[in-house]
C-alpha cells in the first residue's frame, strides 16, 4: 500500500522523516504529506542510519533493520506488525523480551494498516 498518505495525519503532531530507504519505499506518491527523507540529512549506510535514530525521540517503523537498530540501541520505538508477524515478534502482546525499548502494535487483520496507524495516533495524542 501506499505508506506516506496512512502516515501523513502522524505528522501533525511534529516532522517525520523516512528513514526506510527514501522515495522508492514510500511508494509512488513520494514523501507527500509531511514526511521527509532522512538519507537527506544523515546519508547512507547502517552506522549513519544507527546515528540518526539514536537521536530520535520516537521510531515508528515496521518490521526493518530500522526496529532492530533502535531495541539494539535502547531508543524508543512502536513497531507496527502485520497479523502474521514474524515468530521474533511472538503471538501476541505488546512487547519483546528481546528489545524492552519497542512497543508492539499489531494489525487486528492482514493487510489493513489504516485502522492501525489510527491506533498509533491515537496514542501520541
């Protein structure tokens, strides 16, 4: 699906920035409503991205090298998980015993990501 209009309403609450590979990751519609690219400001590489989101108040991300970095890290991150997600992740529950800096947020049904995004506004409210 197209990620950056499900994230767009996020950013009202303060700048996003993509920091899963740019553009191409966002699909077709680019970095539209209030996202922006990281790899502008930070560059390429593991280190580079590992600097930036020690930096950042809140990773929202989904199951990437991203939310690895950030429990490895100590940052604090909401991880979105699709229903079946992988086994790292667990059944159910909103934390790992591998990362205690993630918060879990699970899809109630495969492929709906809207009703789960809405969820993650909901709470930064």
């Amino acid at each position: 699906p197209e990620l950056a209009p499900l994230f767009a309403p996020l950013s009202k609450r303060g700048p996003l920035w993509s920091v899963q590979g740019g553009r191409a990751r966002l699909g077709s519609g680019g970095l539209a409503g209030g996202l922006r690219d990281a790899t502008e400001t930070c560059g390429n590489g593991l280190l580079a991205l590992a600097a930036t989101i020690a930096n950042l108040d809140l990773l929202i991300t989904v199951d990437t090298l991203a939310a690895h970095l950030a429990g490895a890290l100590g940052t604090s991150a909401w991880l979105l998980l699709q229903e079946k997600a992988d086994w790292r992740w667990q059944a159910a529950g909103d934390a790992t015993p591998w990362y205690p800096s993630l918060r879990l947020f699970r899809q109630e049904r495969q492929g709906e990501w809207g009703p789960l995004v809405e969820r993650v506004r909901e709470e930064l409210a």
